[in-house]
C-alpha cells in the first residue's frame, strides 16, 4: 500500500460533512415477525459516533484502490471455511470476479456515504431482495463480519490501526442491523419459508435459447397461490454434481399474476465461442428440464413492480431476456381496461430472438390504440414489417409520443444487458425525463 494511502488512512475529520437526510429505515416497512432477528447483533455494539463515521469515511480513498483486493481475500477465506455457504453465493459470480466487485463497490459506496446513507437506499433494498430470495439468515451476518474485519487487517496492514478497526466493526453491524431487519419483513411478508418443490407442467421454447416453463406447488395446501407483483422474480436452485453444491438464480415472473401456477422464461447461456467463459450452471441444467419434472422455487420477491396508484402512462424498455418482468407488467396492465397507455420498446438481434413478438402485436390489435410497439434489430442487414427497426435503440431519436413525454407523470421501466440499461437510462435523463420516474432491473451484481 502506498504512503499516501496510509496517510489517508491515519487522517481522519473531527467533523460530520452533513446529517443524514434520510435514513433506511424509513423506507423499509417495520419487521413483523415476533422473533428477535436482530438478537445475533454483539451486546458491545454501540451506534456510531461522530468519530466512528469520520474514520470510515477516511477509508473510502483507500477501498476504491485496494477493495477489490480485501473482497477477493475475504470471499477466499470464508467460503474456503464455511463450505456450506457455496449453497448460497454463486460459483459462476465469484469465479468470473463479478461478486467480490460488486461487494468492493458496496464496501465502498458505505464508508464514502457514512454520513448521509441516503443514496445507498435503491441498492441496499435491492440487495436485501437479493438475501431474502437466498435465504440469508442473520446469523451468516456475524460469519460475514469476522471474515470481513480479517480481510481489512490483512490487506491494510498496519495502516488499519485500532481506532479504524472499532470504527469498521460498529460500522459493519450498524449496516447488518439494516439489512437484517428487511430481510426479516420480507420473510414475514413471503408467500412460504425457504425452497419448495413445484412440478413443470408446460414448457415452450420461445426461440434458440429462451424457454418458458409454468409450474405448480406440489404441495396443493399451497393454493391459491398468493398474488405476486408483475415484475418480480423468484428463486430456482438446483443441485451441481461437480461443485457438490445448489446454485441459486433469480428468474423474473414472465406472465400476469395467476392464482394457480408460475411462468418464468429462462435464458440458455450457451459458452460463447473462442472466449473461456463457461456456460452457466444453472441456466443449462434448467433447459433439460420437462413437464413433469420437479423444481425447487423461492417465494417471490422485488421491487421493480408498479406503484398502487397506476400512472396514466407507462414505457417499457426490454433488452434481450430482459423482457421478462416487463412482460409481466404489460400483461397485467392490458388486463385492466382502466390501466395506463403502454409504449413497448423492445431490443433484439435478430427476427429468430424477437420473443413474444406475436402475442405483442395482439395486445396491441386489441388494445385500441392504448399500447404502442417497436422494436430493434441490430443483427440484420434490412428489416421489415410495421414497428420493426434496423439498429440499436436510440432515446434521442425516440418521438415524445413514443416516450410518453407529455405527461411529466409517466413512469420508464428499464430492463436488459447493464450497457443497454445505462444507454436508455441516459437518453431518458437527456430528454427530460426525472431520473426518479426510472425504473431499473438488473439480473447480475453491479449492473444498475
């Protein structure tokens, strides 16, 4: 570690920048469940001080150098002796480097706003989504904290002095506390604790690599089943010989809520060619599948749903298997007679991946006029057909009608690969479009 690191390290401000202008738990409903989640914080933890939150924000020069490195560490360490963990964090997630980013930028993004968590609020309710959906019990909080605090020490050396090891340690459970007593809400608010069996009674392959599969409770207590939000996703675990694990992907709800059965539409992620990336673990194994067949499925969970009070206008920005929680919504709101206008954007790479395509232009035959289509090719050489465009999406070039943008009211729904989202969540900002009226979903850490 360099000098100057050090010296930021050592160098701390007497002074809070700003008071907190909002806290997280004024966005997460109150806990309801009777037990004490919050019983595995230590007896020692204190809130955090002025001086505390001066020491960890003196950290933030150093973790955006070194916090990939001390993510890397305490992954290593933790799952290395904690194997049952591995049922939880995903194999494809840390072998790629994707996890241990995305928890460098967490790290990070927590001591750089320690004084004002505001900005955190989006992230942190999308990562307790994350944890609940997994299972994550608060007890893995203290696993976390120990491996989490040795990491920092052995990558900081002698620069993490005393004083930033108290500061990091009240710190760490002052976070955990939050996100321990939202995952607590979201399990009393779930439709079912943990996995449960459910049987494949349909499957259809929508194009090459994307199929749908409906599936029921095997457990009939269970019906009907409890309303879900269009837009959110569930669980699928399955088991890996070869890691002598389960892996765990979030799949989004692809169909209007019904009382009896789950539809997701699942990607095949094949290994691209001339690149030494594996296919994915789950997804592969998932594509096997037939009617018949038995898989294990978290309760529902997200946030990138629809407000109760329905807008008069909605834009839904799909990219690739992004269509997903989209659909979900535009089936839902087209059952409504009195439910918003809807655009429909839609990006593809060619004719043969263009999912959904005919039960789309239907909607909009029958719609009268309330929902609109396009859609993007960016794989072809022409294209034809009403609606259907050569080229990548382009905000800019979008018309106000498409974009809604009469009514400063309309709610932007964005979902696809991380380039993709970050494009059309600019353009939409570029053409005036309030920031807060856009929805983002991602299906892979540090994507949004």
């Amino acid at each position: 570690m360099s000098l100057l690191a050090r010296s930021a390290l050592r160098t701390t401000s007497a002074r809070i920048a700003r008071p907190f202008a909002r806290s997280f738990t004024a966005t997460v409903p109150k806990m309801t469940l009777d037990a004490n989640p919050t019983a595995i914080i230590p007896a020692d933890v204190v809130p955090l001080t002025e001086e505390h939150k001066a020491a960890v924000l003196a950290t933030a020069p150093v973790l955006a150098e070194h916090g990939l490195t001390v993510t890397k560490q305490m992954y290593k360490t933790m799952l290395g002796n904690n194997p049952a963990l591995r049922d939880i964090f995903s194999h494809s997630a840390q072998t790629t480097g994707v996890q241990p980013l995305a928890l460098a930028q967490s790290v990070h993004g927590y001591a750089a706003n320690i004084n004002d968590l505001s900005p955190l609020v989006p992230v942190v309710i999308r990562i307790a989504e994350k944890h609940a959906a997994l299972g994550v019990k608060p007890e893995h909080y203290k696993t976390v904290a120990e491996n989490l605090i040795k990491a920092l020490q052995t990558v900081l050396g002698d620069a993490f002095t005393p004083e930033l090891q108290t500061a990091w340690y009240h710190a760490y459970w002052a976070l955990a506390k939050i996100f321990i007593e939202a995952e607590a809400n979201l399990y009393s608010i779930g439709h079912w604790q943990g996995f449960k069996e459910f049987e494949i009674v349909s499957r259809n392959d929508e194009s090459g690599t994307i199929s749908s599969f409906e599936f029921v409770p095997k457990d009939k207590s269970q019906l009907p089943l409890k309303k879900y939000k269009p837009g959110q996703f569930v669980t699928i675990r399955v088991w890996v010989d070869e890691l002598g694990c389960y892996q765990n992907r979030h799949y989004s709800l692809s169909d209007a809520p019904q009382a009896d059965k789950y539809r997701v539409s699942v990607k095949r992620e094949d290994a691209p060619a001339g690149v030494d990336v594996p296919a994915g673990l789950v997804s592969t194994r998932v594509h096997v599948l037939k009617v018949g067949d038995t898989i294990q499925v978290a309760f529902p969970v997200g946030s990138f749903v629809l407000p109760e009070e329905l807008p008069k206008n909605v834009v839904l920005f799909s990219g690739g298997v992004g269509i997903t929680p989209n659909l979900s919504i535009l089936n839902t709101v087209t059952q409504n007679p009195d439910g918003p206008a809807v655009s429909w954007i839609q990006a593809v790479r060619n004719p043969e991946e263009h999912v959904f395509k005919t039960h789309v232009d239907n909607l909009v035959k029958s719609s009268n006029g309330k929902v609109q289509a396009q859609a993007y090719y960016s794989e072809v050489d022409s294209v034809e057909g009403e609606g259907i465009h050569k080229g990548f999406v382009d905000v800019a070039a979008l018309s106000d009608d498409a974009l809604a943008l009469a009514d400063k009211e309309s709610l932007y729904y964005v979902c696809g690969p991380g380039p993709f989202m970050h494009a059309v969540q600019n353009g939409l900002v570029a053409r005036g479009v309030d920031p807060k009226r856009i929805n983002i979903e991602a299906f892979h850490a540090g994507e949004a």
